[in-house]
C-alpha cells in the first residue's frame, strides 16, 4: 500500500475565496445518529479491557460464591382438602352478607400450613434447635471440598438413614410457650419458613408441601411431621369446634326457654294489673264498648237538646208561637185551628151577603177571637213546655258527657298501657324466632355430627430425596456475566459520554469549529514493539529524544501522519504558508514534538526551513537535537547578531534550528518587542518556512503575541489530557487578536479503536 495512505486525516479543498482549508470529508460522513452509535462503539472498543476486567471479576466472585453453597435437596408431601359445603351468613332481612365457599377453605388450609404456631411443634417434636446439622448445612462449604464434591459422585441420603439419632420426645406444649421461649425458637421457625413452600394442584383440591434443605432426611422428617400435625391440629379443630358449637347452642336454647317463659309471666301480670283483656277480640274489651256506646248516647242528647233549643228559639221570636211546628204539635191546638178556620169560612159566606155590623156576622167575629187567645194560650203553654224539656235535655247531656270524658280517661290509659303489651309480645316474637332458629341449627349439627369423615389426609407422604435441586449455580454464573457485561458496557458509554476530550475528527469538528490537519497515532498504536519506547516517555514525563524518531522510520503511522500534516499546510492556502506558529492549550500535549515533526517533514519535501523555540519558558527544541542551550533567541532579543545563533541541523538537511537561549525574566516582553517583529519579517524571507514552538496558550502570553506575526497557527490538542473548554478558550482567544488557524493537530490518537482507521494499519504489518 502506498504511504500517501490517506486513511489519518480527512479530505481536505482550498477555497478560492479566503484561500483556507475545507473539511470535505464532514459532509461524507456519517448522520448524528449514526455518529453517536459509533461514538458508542468505539468507546467500548476502546474500554474492552476495562469491560473484561468488570465481567471477568464479577464472573469470577459470582462462580466462587455459588460453588461454596451448599447442594439443596426438596422433599414434599400431597394433601387431599376435601371440598365443604358452602355456608352463607344473613341478616335479620334474610339478605346474604358474606358467603365461606370451597376456595375459601381451601386458601385458609394453606395459610395454616405455613403458621409460625404449627412450625413451632414442627421445631420442638423434631429438636430442631439441639440438631447441629439443622443450620449448619446451610453455611457455605470450602471450595475445595465442594470442588470434591462436584467430581465425587455422592453417596445416597439413605445409607447413613439408621445412623441418625432418633428424633427425641418433647414434653412442651406448643400452646403454653412463653414469649422468651417463643424469641428463642424464631431463628429455627424463620429457617423452616424459608424452605417450606406450600402450592395447590391446579384443578384439583389436592396440595403440595415441600421443603428444600441441605440435609435431605431432615428435609423429609419436616415436611413428614408437618402434615401430620396439621392433619391432627385440623381432626381436632373440626371435632373440638363441632363440640363447643354444640354445647353453645344448647347453652343458648336453654337460655332463651327460660327468658320466654319469664317474659310470658311479665306479660300476663302486666294484662292483670293494667286490667287489659287476656285475648283479643269483639266483646272482650269493656272499656271500648262503653265508651263507644257512651259516645252514641252522648251525640244524641247534643241532637235533641239542639233541636229543642232551635225550636224554642223560633217560637220565642215569632208572632205567633202557634205558627212554630213544635208549638202547635197538640191536638188542642189543632182542634182550636181547625175551628176558627171553619168559623173564618162561615164569615166570608155571611160576609157574600151582609155587612161586617151583621149581628150573625159580629158573633162569628167575637167566636173567632175568642178561639184565637185560646190558641196564643196554648201556644205560651207549649213555650213553657219546651223550656222544661230543653232544661232537662241539657242535664242529661251533661251528665252524658260527664261520663263519657270518665271512660275517655280510663280507655287513654288502658291505651298507653296496650302500647307498652305490643313491645313486651314483640320482644316475646323475636326470642321466639331466635329460639327456633337455634333448634333448627341444633336439628342440622345433629344430623352433620353423623359424618364424621376428616376433610384433610395426606395422599402422598414425603420421601428422602436422592437428587439435588439447587442451587442453581449455572443461572446465577450467567446472570452475573450479563449483568456484568451491562455494567461494563454501561461504565464504558458513560465515561465516553462524560468524556471531555477531543478524541475524533468529529469532536474537533463540533467542539472547535476548525479542521483536523492530522492525527498523531499514539506510540502504542502501531506494535507491541513500541511499548518500551512509550513507557521510557511516560517515565521521563515529556518526548525528549523521541521527536525525531519518530519520523526517523519512513514506514511508522506516525511518520505517515506527519507527512499528512506537511500536505494539509501547503495545501491549506493558495499561497504557500511562511510563518508557522505550532502551540497547545495546556502543557504536555506534544507541540514541541509536532513543531519539531512538521519542520522535519518540510525539510524533506526540499523546502529551506528555520525550526524557532520560543518556549522560553520551558524550552526542549535543543534536547531532541542534543545542541546546547547556551545562546539562542534570548541572545539575538538582548542584541547578538541572529547569524551567529543559527545552527544546521546535522540529522536532517534544509533544517536550521534557533535554540531558546538562556532563561530571562520577562519573556513576554521580549517576544512582543519590535526585534522580534523584525526578526520573524526577515527571517520570513530568509527561508522557505519558519516554525515556531511556542508556550501552551492557555497559560501563557506568549503564544498570543507571537499568533499576530505569523500566518497561521497549528493548535496541537492531546486527545486525552485537555478539555474541550481549554481548546475553545484559546481558539476564541487568539482569534480575538487577529490571529488565523491552518487547524488542529489531534495528538497521540489511539487509532486501533476506531474502526473507521482500521485499514491504515494493514499497511504497516
């Protein structure tokens, strides 16, 4: 492959206009989306030994973990829960309110399989807490015996089945444990509740207990005496519970007998006292028969003392009693109308004929009157009559009324004492319903007493297992593996996303606004050959000797990469770049080494160039040529002739060097002065190309003065050391002098991470 192996930097096209340098390979790269995946990549290419490191470790303690626990082994038991009848609870309106159906005994057999009080028993019948192996075949095993182990095959749990001690008799009562005693047994009751899982056959009222433990005979000797007790505990509940329910209930009816009969007996008293009929019914009730017939009487005697007094009233008023109809109600009366009237006829006959002075008509005048006053008497008499009778109706309605607000009183009060009987036979009702209630309950126990079959047996009793069930090792090393990988992956793209470092073309691009003129490879990149030489640089702190190595091998990267810097600065421009100032924002980043790489390769390209340290701060131009530093720029700015400081460089030819000279105590001054204006203009026209190594930037005045004197500044970014914020500060900084950039030189790139430089190296093997 040909060194002109474009594969360090990106493309590149002069601009007619301003005769800089366009990044042309930008607009052929790939999208953000497609940039952050491989910015994501390429960060855990580059973290691959820290993600090894992570998922190796990890791995490594999860697999060591896991072979020192203890084989687990299970053994379980099968429970028949046999379906009861539902049972619904009401209320006094006879609506459901609850209702206890099969899923309900069911669920609750289960809850009771894993109660602490049942674990209990389980713990003193077995001993538990006085058993060694109880807890301590659950700690982690040595890894050397449990390496054994997994390369021994394993004797059978029940050889050693008659060895065991016989699990000793308890004489505590489970129910009679005291707090203390119950404190003490929590651990062994916690341990058996880890292991113990209690499952329901789906489909079926079938249930399964097991239990998991590192001891598989004391696994089966749990699982066998807990189903036993809790068989037994449920046989004596249901015929403890059937017992007490009953002599409850015969308690309650015998109760209730006698508070009916006592309130049967309050009541009849109450009946006597209050003097109220024992049964009900027509006729049976004095009080409301009097007065109901009082209450009649009384109405007819207000009737006819009003008609009397109407009447008398009217006869009182009027002219003529007689015309009252009460008045003239007698025959005398009637007798003496009927005469006058046939007198008043006899009249108007004579009166036809003769005059009223008649003598026949006066006597019939005079007989008429008479009969008249008679009649007026009668009717005064009749008044008089009608007086009396008003008088005496109106005393016997008195007396009537009298008697009837008596009988009122006596029925009010046999009334409020009725109101209170009605509560007394309710109360009687309700004792009474309860009563039959209670007999009909008592009716049904004693027809369910008859079947006396358990509703829980076990089916299937537990054996001593043979084979082990856990742990799983396997699951949990994988897991660990995944897990660690997405650690180390995650690590991996966080440190590349808090990164703040220029590392990619990209980043230079985004971050500075300004091309990429080379990627410097860093020494590693090439061969495992050149570790020594970067571990010699890291110790000695800076590149000292090293600058012109690594040029020195026409075929390196680096060599390569340089010469890639040599064209992007010719070409950057239409006229061929004069002055050249090579600086960093910080110290460290390889400005000296590129200053010194860049003149090297513009001397070899035929150019006449002049290499100038004006680092005159911390100058080390004259320690890669192993020149003295006796005379040099400080010498020519205190007023030596400046051709008496130029010095060959022997190891490479059409290079001078300028060394810094002696320390002085102003240096920025001194570079900032007309000699050095001057200097640099002839010295512009002396050679082909002057280079300048300057300070870092970012610390120093230096690089910004002398940045207004040249044409172009090289800003030289260490991708691991300064920040994005350093590389923007300097670039704003010395573009607010006037100063112009050729572009940015991406040193000691480890190009073996990014995939999109991979064929570069290809070259070189």
């Amino acid at each position: 492959m040909s060194f002109a192996d474009n594969s360090l930097v990106p493309t590149y096209s002069v601009s007619s206009s301003n005769g800089r340098l366009t990044d042309l390979s930008l607009s052929t790269r790939p999208t953000n989306d497609d940039r952050e995946l491989r910015e994501y990549l390429s960060a855990i290419v580059e973290k691959k030994w820290l993600i090894l490191a992570i998922v190796l470790i990890a791995t490594a303690a999860v697999t060591l973990y896991t072979f020192r626990l203890p084989s687990v082994y299970e053994s379980s038991a099968t429970l028949r829960l046999d379906a009861k009848e539902s049972v619904f609870l009401q209320d006094s309106r006879g609506t459901v309110v609850h209702s206890f159906d099969n899923d309900d005994y069911q669920n609750t057999q289960i809850k009771l399989l894993s109660n602490p009080q049942l674990v209990r028993a389980v713990v003193l019948k077995l001993d538990l807490e006085h058993n060694p192996s109880f807890l301590r075949a659950s700690e982690p095993r040595g890894l050397l015996s449990q390496f054994r182990s997994v390369f021994t095959p394993q004797k059978p749990a029940t050889d050693n089945l008659n060895a065991r001690p016989a699990v000793p008799a308890t004489c505590e009562n489970v129910r009679e444990l005291t707090q203390a005693r119950i404190s003490e047994l929590e651990p062994y009751v916690s341990q058996v509740l880890a292991g113990l899982a209690v499952q329901p056959v789906d489909r079926t009222s079938l249930v399964s207990v097991s239990m998991t433990h590192a001891d598989p005979q004391l696994a089966m000797q749990i699982v066998d005496v807990l189903t036993k007790a809790f068989v037994s505990d449920s046989g004596d509940y249901e015929t403890n519970g059937s017992r007490e329910a009953a002599e409850t209930l015969g308690r309650q009816i015998a109760e209730l007998q006698m508070k009916i009969k006592a309130q049967e007996d309050a009541r009849l008293d109450y009946l006597k006292i209050h003097h109220l009929p024992l049964e009900k019914g027509e006729g049976r009730n004095l009080t409301t028969d009097r007065l109901g017939k009082l209450s009649g009487e009384l109405l007819d005697a207000e009737n006819d003392r009003t008609n009397l007094q109407t009447t008398l009233e009217a006869a009182r008023g009027a002219n003529d009693p007689s015309a009252v109809a009460n008045t003239s109600e007698t025959q005398q009366i009637q007798d003496l109308r009927k005469a006058i009237y046939q007198l008043q006829q006899k009249r108007a006959s004579l009166a036809e004929v003769y005059t009223s002075e008649w003598p026949e008509v006066k006597q019939v005048d005079a007989q008429i009157r008479q009969l008249r006053e008679q009649v007026s008497r009668s009717a005064h008499d009749s008044i008089s009559a009608l007086s009396s009778k008003l008088d005496a109706a109106a005393a016997r309605e008195g007396k009537l009324r009298q008697s009837y607000s008596e009988e009122q009183g006596a029925a009010n009060t046999q009334a409020q004492a009725e109101v209170q009987l009605v509560t007394l036979n309710q109360e009687i009702e309700t004792n009474r319903q309860v009563y039959n209630m209670l007999i009909q309950h008592q009716t049904e126990m004693q027809i369910s007493s008859l079947d006396k079959s358990n509703h829980v047996a076990i089916v299937t009793p537990p054996v001593i297992p043979t084979a082990a069930v856990g742990p799983p090792r396997l699951n949990k090393i994988i897991s660990a593996f995944v897990v660690s990988l997405i650690v180390g992956i995650g690590l991996a793209v966080l440190m590349k996303y808090f990164d703040r470092t220029l590392t990619s073309v990209e980043d230079v691009a985004k971050h500075t606004g300004l091309p990429a003129l080379a990627l410097i490879p860093a020494a590693n990149c090439n061969s495992w050959r050149s570790f020594p030489q970067k571990l010699w640089l890291r110790l000695r702190g800076h590149q000292r000797a090293s600058a012109l190595a690594l040029t020195s091998d026409l075929r390196s990267p680096a060599a390569e990469a340089y010469r890639h810097l040599r064209a992007a600065l010719l070409y950057s421009a239409t006229v061929s770049p004069k002055k050249i100032l090579v600086t960093s924002g910080g110290p460290f980043e390889g400005k000296t080494t590129t200053a010194i790489n860049t003149a090297v390769t513009l001397a070899q390209n035929g150019a006449q160039v002049l290499l100038i340290d004006c680092d005159l701060r911390r100058p080390q131009v004259h320690h890669h040529f192993d020149l003295p530093n006796s005379e040099g720029l400080t010498n020519y700015l205190s007023g030596q002739r400046v051709e008496s400081l130029i010095r060959p460089a022997d190891a490479c030819p059409n290079l001078s060097l300028i060394t810094a000279g002696p320390a002085v105590a102003n240096p920025a001054d001194l570079l900032g002065s007309t000699e050095m204006r001057s200097l640099l203009s002839s010295l512009g026209e002396s050679f082909d190309h002057v280079v300048i190594d300057s300070s870092p930037a970012s610390s120093f005045a230096d690089a910004s003065i002398i940045s207004t004197e040249v044409d172009g500044v090289v800003l030289v970014v260490h991708s691991e050391r300064n920040s994005r914020g350093v590389v923007k500060r300097v670039k704003e900084r010395l573009e607010a002098l006037g100063a112009s950039f050729y572009g940015v030189v991406l040193n000691d790139v480890d190009l073996s991470a990014d995939d999109y430089y991979s064929g570069y190296y290809s070259s070189y093997e």
